[in-house]
C-alpha cells in the first residue's frame, strides 16, 4: 500500500513538471505571435500599461496571460518599454519579444522616394514612413531657421533631398531625419563632382536645379547628357532656357500635357520663357542620373529640341531656328491628331 502511494506520488510530481515544463516553453520559447500585421509600433513616451493593454487589444500574441507571465519573469516593466516600429515573424516568442521591446532592437525604416515635385510631396512620405507626422515635417521643411542652417533658400532646399533608400529608425526626431539627408547631401557632392560643377561654371545647387530640368524633359536616361548639354549650350550663350516643363510648374498645373502661347505669359520666375537663366529652384526633384548628366554632359552645337512624333520618349535635336520649326510641326500635327488640345 505504501508503494503504491509512492508510485502516485512520484507520477503526480512527474505530472506536475511535465505541465511546468509545457507551461514554461508556452511562456518563452513557443512560438507567440498570432497577428499577421508585420509590425508592432511603440511611440515615444507611450505609457508601459498601455503597450501592454495594446499588445492584448491589438491580438499581437496567442496568449496575453502567457506574456503578462514572461514580462513579469523578464522584469519588462522595471526595465521599461523602448519606442520603436519591431518586427513580428511567426516564429517568434515572448522571450524574443519581450528582449526586443527592452533593447529598443527595432528594425529600421528603408526610407525611398523619387519623382517628387513638391516639398508637401515629401512630408507626406515622411509622415507615412516614420513617428512624426506629415504636418511636423511640412513645417520643418518651411522653417526659415532650419533651411539657413544648411546653406540653402525656401526655393532651393529641395536640392538637399538627394532620391535614394535611406535606412532610418522609426522613431528618429524629425530634426534628426533632416540633419541625416543633409549629411547624405554633403556626401553625394565628393570632390570629383564638385570639381566637375566648378568645371561647366556652375555651384552645387545650379547644377541639381538643371538637373530637375532635365529630369522633367527626359523620359529615358540615356539621353539626359544631350539634354544637358543643350541646355548648358544655351546657359552659356545667355538664350531663354524655355523649357515647357519649368512653365508647369510655374502654373502649378501638372495636368498640363501641352504648353500653349496663353502659358507662356504668366509672370513667374520658375517660367523660362520670360525669365533668363535658372529658376530659383528645382522644378521637381532631381535624380542622381539627371545630376550626373549635367556634370558630364554630351559636348554638341544643339540649342533646340522638340519631342519626336512618334511619341517614343526621345527627342529631336536641332542647330537652327528653321531645323527647329520643322520637327516643332511634326509634333503639332501628331498632337493634333490625338487630340491633345492642353
């Protein structure tokens, strides 16, 4: 009899570790995520309770109760809760992301945007990809004091945001996103492309404002140098840019598909056509490929170009006023025959 009660008593104790040990795996090692968003968000200065309340509401893990356990054994609340955008995998369990939310071990942002044409562009980008909002970020890119702060205008700083994917934290201070695209400018201009600037007499920010230019008239990358040095011929030579895609933006009108007489007259100082020279600033973001362009342009005679009828992308190029007018007709009629009336 009393062999059997030691038999019972030793099965109950095995008994008994058995769930320990599946109730301690469940708790931290088990696989615990249960939602299929990819990631779980913690502002700045956010309450520990709520996180955790969030964590529950949201149906972040498989079991609340289980991770309220893991939290209190891993001392999370002591420890606290860092901001930041984590990563969830269905493999991950409490211990993991319990170690996480204490180490701040976020996974950055790879932050990308081109073919912008306006600063609100921007800030709208922003305000989707990080903490802060658009708003914060329109202001900051209109704040006086931060654009003097890096050298540039209200019309040029747009120069500054060279189109690339950048890797930023979720949770990075708005200043601090702007400091770090000002460091990534600084970067982009190494001494062969400052030297080369200096070399078609133009400054750093010259060279981006052709460059949104060029960018705005090429559909195709491989014909920016012609462009450029069209343009760069005509810069050298004192003659109107006039380019149509300046009068756009002059307009604000980007539905515009043909530039009529009537939109050539608007007195403003981004229309090439009244005004000499570069616009104050970028008609719209300049890529790396356009930028590159103006500083190794293609060396030629052309001060003239019409897209080509075919409406292929490319354009025409010419040396004289009477070349010109004939490729100019060949567009008109291919425009009206689509019907493209504005």
């Amino acid at each position: 009899m009393r062999k059997r009660g030691w038999i019972t008593a030793l099965l109950l104790i095995v008994m008994i570790a058995v769930i320990g040990a599946w109730v301690a795996y469940q708790t931290f090692q088990a696989p615990s995520i249960a939602t299929s968003e990819e990631y779980f968000y913690v502002m700045t200065d956010e309450p520990y309770e709520q996180v955790i309340q969030r964590i529950e509401t949201e149906g972040i893990v498989k079991s609340p109760r289980l991770f309220g356990y893991a939290a209190k054994a891993m001392d999370l609340e002591s420890s606290g809760i860092r901001a930041g955008r984590y990563k969830l995998t269905p493999d991950m369990n409490n211990r993991r992301l319990i170690g996480n939310l204490r180490g701040g071990f976020q996974e950055a942002v790879k932050f990308r945007f081109q073919n912008l044409r306006l600063k609100t562009e921007l800030a709208g980008l922003l305000g989707k990809a990080f903490e802060a909002d658009s708003l914060t970020f329109n202001n900051l890119l209109n704040d006086q004091n931060l654009i003097e702060k890096h050298g540039f205008t209200p019309d040029n700083f747009f120069v500054m945001f060279i189109p690339n994917t950048y890797e930023i934290y979720w949770n990075t201070k708005p200043e601090e996103i702007i400091d770090r695209f000002a460091k990534e400018y600084a970067a982009f201009w190494t001494t062969d492309r400052a030297a080369r600037a200096d070399s078609i007499g133009l400054s750093k920010s010259e060279v981006s404002i052709l460059a949104s230019i060029v960018k705005g008239e090429a559909m195709h990358t491989d014909e920016m140098p012609k462009i450029a040095g069209l343009y760069l011929n005509r810069l050298e030579r004192g003659i109107l840019l006039q380019a149509d895609p300046t009068v756009i933006f002059a307009h604000q009108d980007f539905s515009i598909r043909r530039v009529l007489n009537r939109h050539l007259t608007l007195d403003n100082p981004y229309n090439t056509y009244r005004y000499k020279g570069l616009p104050p600033g970028p008609i719209m973001m300049p890529s790396i490929a356009a930028i590159d362009a103006v500083l190794n342009p293609e060396r030629h005679d052309y001060i003239y170009m019409c897209a080509k009828d075919d409406f292929s992308g490319y354009h025409l190029f010419a040396k004289t006023v009477s070349e010109h007018l004939v490729n100019a007709r060949k567009f008109q009629r291919a425009l009206d025959e689509r019907n493209i009336k504005r």
